[in-house]
C-alpha cells in the first residue's frame, strides 16, 4: 500500500459511506506509545472517502485494487 492506491475495506468496522466504496491513500501516520493506550500504536494510513474528510485506519483491514 502507497500513497495514490485505490483501497476497499476488506474487515472491522465498515460505516454506510465505506460500504462498496472505493478509497484513497492519503498518507501514513506513526503514532508512539505513550502508556495510556497501547494498542494505538504503530502506523496508520489516512483514508479519504468521497465526502468525507481522511481518518486514520490500520492498513491491515484494506485490500489495494488498482
């Protein structure tokens, strides 16, 4: 997965606006631990739906299709 890529969410929680929807890579963010919440660390890519704005997601629930 790279900046640019086409993605589809493949698992998690899937909201109505991701349903059958395509995606697109916006970025990558790295977040540290900082004790209070483990399990948000490591690094994220930013997704942007159609008329949404990007939010963070774990790469792992996206399948790349272009």
């Amino acid at each position: 997965m790279k900046v640019g890529d086409l993605v589809r969410k493949r698992w998690g929680r899937i909201e109505p606006h991701e349903q059958g929807t395509v995606g697109l890579v916006m970025g990558f963010v790295s977040v540290a631990n900082d004790g209070a919440f483990p399990m948000l660390t490591g690094q994220w890519a930013l997704i942007m739906y159609p008329g949404h704005r990007p939010c963070r997601y774990r790469k792992q629930e996206f399948k790349v299709i272009n």
